[in-house]
C-alpha cells in the first residue's frame, strides 16, 4: 500500500468487527481464542474471511509465517458454531492454481457447513509490489480459472454452483461472455466485484423491457461523455449498444444522444488495477483535460470512485472533482443510476 491514501486504508487485516460492519475480509491468522470467543459469543456474522488455500505449504508461501494453520482451526471452530462466513480465495498464478485450486474450493464446499459463498479474485498488482513471485493473471490463467469453475460444476452440480462465483476480471481479462444474472444467486459478494457487471446490464435490459419509445429530446445535439476504468470500458459500451439496438442504430446513440467513452488508466496504482472503483482523485484530474471536454452536454463520472464519506482513494472529495467543469454529473455505479441519469440529461418528461 503506497503512502498518502486515507487513513482508514491503513487498519489492520484482522479487525473483525470491520469485516462485519464494511465487509472487510480478513485472515484470522492474528486472533486469539478469545477473540473467536467474543465472537462467538456476540453472534457477529457473516463475516468475511480470506482462505486463499487450504495446503498448509501453499499457505505457508501466501502468509509468510509457520503458524498460519491457527486460522483454519479458527475457521472450523467459527463454521461448528454456526455463524455464516463469506470466504475470498485470491489467485495467484503459479501459487495456489490448477490443482490447489480445485482442491481448496472443493475443501471448503464439502467442510463447511455454514459457508455462504466463495468469491474468487485475482491478486491485485500494483506499481508497488515487491514480491517478485507474484505474477498479472493474463488471458490464459484467467481462461483456465474459468474452466475450472465449469468443471466443478459439472460434477458437483449445486454444490458448486450455487456457492463459488468468480470475480467479473476473470471474464473481461479472458474476453469470455460475462455469466447471466440468474447465475449469482444472492449477489453475496457483489462488494468483492463479483456479479457487479451483471446486475449493471441487467438493469439496462430491465429498462428497456419496459420502454414503450424515446421521449423528445431537450437538445437534438445532446453529447454525453462517459468517464471510466480499462475493465469499466468493456461494460459501459454494452450497455450503450444496449441502448443502440433498442433505437435500431449501430453507432454508439441512444435516439438522437450521442456518448463517448474516455479510458481512464490507473496511473497511480498502476500494474494490473483496472476496475473503477480503484480510480484515484490524482487519475482523473490529471488525465482530464478541460478544454476537450467542456464542450459536451454532461460528462459522467461514477460514484464509485468515493467512499462513504465522499472520498477518493488519495483523499479528494467530489467538490474537488466537479471543480474541473460546471458539466460533471457524478452517478451511481448501478444500471439504474445510469440510464435514469441520461434520461434526465437528454429528454423531457414528455412521452
């Protein structure tokens, strides 16, 4: 973690009761029996708890210490007493793939009773990271990440399906089809970034199931400019060829409202970070270039970007953001959010 994000950024890993408030995960490796007790004790649940594997040399490699098997015997004591856990595995080509992760997933769906979901995730690279083992997930870990997944559902049917879910970087790194929303149960790590991308077009496909035709337009010359992440790219164009086939047009329209979509590259993580919630106040004030944008009707920046409190990872606040133009419209990260908010843009109340 660079220097200079919020301080809160900074808590420690195993602080449970954020893990039940903000849906933190965390390892168990630093509690003590009495905390799992307190625990316990107070029903807090569900919790969310980092596994990664569950072969004690492979965990040995992930946590760096002898005695990180503690936190198994925690998770079990936590799963007998009931409580209902989320669990994360983040990926790690090389570490804890192909076989360790078929194994750690099939351990914890047949060991466990009271575990809710499995998200997986892949590890995280930043321009920071100094552990040379870590490696990106590419096309090819991603692809066969999914494969996996697929197999196991094959044999294990519900089992499997119905609990493990894989993170939508997964899908966008492998160009695979994003899985349909049906398929995500509960949505139980949406947080985590898993099923984000599908319930976002489902709200557009939603939408337009109910739309009866276009309003009148307020401006026949309405431009819109979409400010996202590399992976966000991939969603938000669905979303408006989406919107295009609905009025019959190829091009990226939505009636007589035009969009552009401007990538934003994550230059202060760097590495392998391209979701949007990862975005930082410095990438967009510094890559936005005012005299390119000023001219369009809206230009749209997901509210994502900011915490509860209203910031960013590196501590900006939205009025800092709308300070670059008086057209910057900050929108929520939902479907619903994005077609209602170009809908008031681009077209009176009138139908």
């Amino acid at each position: 973690m660079p220097p200079g994000l919020r301080p809160s950024l900074y808590l420690k890993d195993d602080d449970y009761l954020q893990s039940f408030l903000y849906g933190n995960f965390i390892t168990l490796t630093n509690l003590a029996e009495k905390d799992i007790n307190k625990i316990i004790s107070h029903m807090i649940e569900p919790l969310n708890i980092s596994v990664h594997s569950l072969d004690p040399q492979i965990r040995k490699k992930i946590f760096g210490r002898d005695d990180n098997l503690i936190s198994l015997k925690h998770l079990k004591t936590l799963d007998e007493a009931g409580l209902h856990i989320n669990v994360q595995i983040v990926f790690m080509p090389g570490i804890n793939d192909g076989k360790d992760l078929k194994d750690t997933i099939l351990g914890l769906v047949s060991g466990y009773r009271n575990i809710r979901s499995i998200g997986v995730v892949p590890v995280g690279m930043t321009r920071f990271n100094q552990n040379r083992e870590l490696i990106s997930t590419d096309k090819n870990n991603a692809g066969q990440v999914i494969s996996i997944l697929d197999e196991l559902i094959l044999s294990h049917g519900k089992a499997v399906s119905g609990k493990v879910f894989l993170s939508d970087e997964f899908y966008l790194i492998s160009g695979k089809e994003i899985p349909p929303f049906e398929s995500y149960k509960d949505f139980l790590q949406i947080n985590n970034g898993i099923g984000k991308s599908a319930d976002f077009l489902n709200d557009i496909n939603n939408y337009l199931k109910k739309k009866k035709g276009l309003r009148k337009s307020r401006d026949p010359d309405t431009k819109i400019l979409i400010i996202t992440s590399e992976y966000g790219f991939i969603i938000i164009r669905e979303a408006i060829k989406m919107l295009s086939s609905f009025y019959g047009d190829n091009a990226l329209r939505y009636g007589s409202v035009s969009f552009d979509i401007m990538t934003i590259n994550n230059d202060f993580f760097g590495g392998n970070v391209k979701v949007t919630g990862l975005l930082t106040g410095s990438d967009l004030l510094n890559n936005i270039d005012r005299e390119k944008v000023k001219d369009y009707t809206s230009v749209l920046i997901p509210d994502s970007i900011f915490n509860d409190d209203g910031l960013t990872l590196d501590g900006y606040c939205r009025e800092d953001i709308r300070s670059l133009l008086d057209n910057i419209c900050i929108i929520g990260e939902d479907g619903n959010s994005f077609i209602n908010t170009i809908d008031e843009i681009a077209f009176t109340q009138e139908n």
